[in-house]
C-alpha cells in the first residue's frame, strides 16, 4: 500500500498563496496609509486575519492535492465502470447537495445575504436553496456523461428559462440569484464534483474527459440562479397574497 506524504509539495503551495495574497495586503497597507487611517486595533485584527487566511488556504488547498483530486477522480472511475453506472445520477445528487452545504463561500454569500436584508431572506433557506440547485446541476451532469449528449442541451434551455424566469421575479432576487450561482461553484465544487466527471468520463468507453469530463462547472453556475429565482417568484406570491389579505381588512 502506497505510502500518503501529507506535505508533500507543501512548500510549493505556501508560495502560491503568498503570491496570491501580497498583492492584497500591499494594496490594503497602501490604502490605510494614504486614506482609511483606520485605529491601529482594527489593522492588527485586519492583518491577523490575513495571516489566519494565508493558514487556512495553505492547509486547504494542500487537502485537495493530496486528498480531495485524488478521491473524486477514483471515485469516478469506479462507479463509471460499473455496468449499472446509472446510480451515479442519485450519488451525484446526494454529493451536490454536500458539498454545496459544506462550501465555505457559500455559507458567506447567505449569511450576508441574510444580514443585508434584515433577515427577510434567510440564511437557512438559501443555504438549501443552493445546495438543491447544486445537487440537481450535478445529477444532470452526472446523466449526460453517461448518454453522451452535448451540454448545449442543458445550458441554452437554462439561460432562457433563467431570463424568463428573471423577469418575472424581484430585482433583489435576481441580484442573489446570480451572485448564487458565482459562490456555489467554490473550491469544494471544483475541487471534488469536477475530477469525479473526469474519473466517469475516463471510465466510460467512447467518452472524452476533456469534452465530456469538463462542464459541470457551467451547470452548477446556472442550477442555483434557477431555485433561487424560483424562490424569489414564491416570495413574490407570498408578499401578493399578503397584500390582496391586508386590502380585504
């Protein structure tokens, strides 16, 4: 049995996030000189919290080196073998609707959605939200690896329904709708849904990772914006019925 080496390559991936950060931090640092002059407390919590970052996306991204990538892709090629491999539509499902609960720039985008609106948009309710549209985008996915079909069979009929469906909502849910769909396809998406349609596709005879494997990514963007906006018409209905019941008093 192969040996894991947890750091292995851990050097590499420190630079690559410090390179990624200091452009941030010399803008930052550059801007409270010349013009926030923010209370020396609030700079040191401000660079603690760059540090913590710098920490947490070096071990994070060193996670999916050597745990995430290599998982989803033999996860991939085991279940597209199969010859029953149509119960990778259900796991597909089940993994979507995980990992866009446990997506970090998810659980942000609603908490502070919830904030912004003083709390007529729930952070829970959009948190399942999104992770329904995620979980949903990934079984499609999942099923048109398996028949073959072009993905354009799956992305135009999404856009038009999206603008139909956006002009009919409110504008504060097409803003969150959008922007839902931007957070859904975080490093948790990418990282492990992404290599496992790449583990399916090599696994399946006749299949190529490159235009099949790829993809996915487009269809987790745009299932959110949909239940989002879905969401956004339930809410519409409710405020009218509210309206129609206060008119009747």
């Amino acid at each position: 049995m192969k040996e894991i080496q947890i750091f292995t390559g851990f050097d590499q991936v420190l630079l690559e996030v410090a390179a990624a950060l200091l452009p941030l931090t010399v803008i930052y640092l550059f801007l409270q000189i010349w013009l926030l002059k923010y209370p020396k407390q609030r700079v040191l919590n401000s660079l603690k919290g760059i540090f913590l970052t710098f920490i947490g996306l070096s071990i994070f991204l060193q996670g999916v080196y050597i745990g995430f990538l290599p998982a989803g892709k033999i996860m991939g090629e085991i279940m597209g073998g199969l010859s029953y491999n149509w119960v990778l539509v259900p796991v597909g499902f089940i993994l979507g609707f995980v990992v866009a609960f446990a997506e970090p720039s998810v659980r942000v985008a609603n908490y502070e959605i919830e904030k912004a609106s003083g709390g007529y948009i729930s952070q829970q309710v959009m948190l399942y939200t999104v992770s329904l549209g995620v979980a949903l985008s990934v079984a499609l996915a999942m099923w048109r690896i398996i028949a073959g079909f072009s993905l354009w069979y799956l992305i135009i009929p999404g856009y038009i329904m999206a603008f139909i469906m956006a002009h009919y909502s409110s504008p504060t849910f097409v803003a969150v709708a959008f922007d839902s769909g931007a957070v859904a396809t975080g490093p948790m998406t990418v990282t492990f849904i992404l290599t496992m349609a790449i583990g399916v596709a090599s696994a399946i005879e006749g299949r190529n990772p490159l235009t099949e494997g790829f993809g996915i990514v487009a269809l987790v963007f745009i299932a959110p914006i949909l239940t989002v906006l879905l969401l956004g018409l339930l809410y519409r209905r409710k405020e009218k019925q509210s309206e129609r019941e206060l008119s009747e008093i």
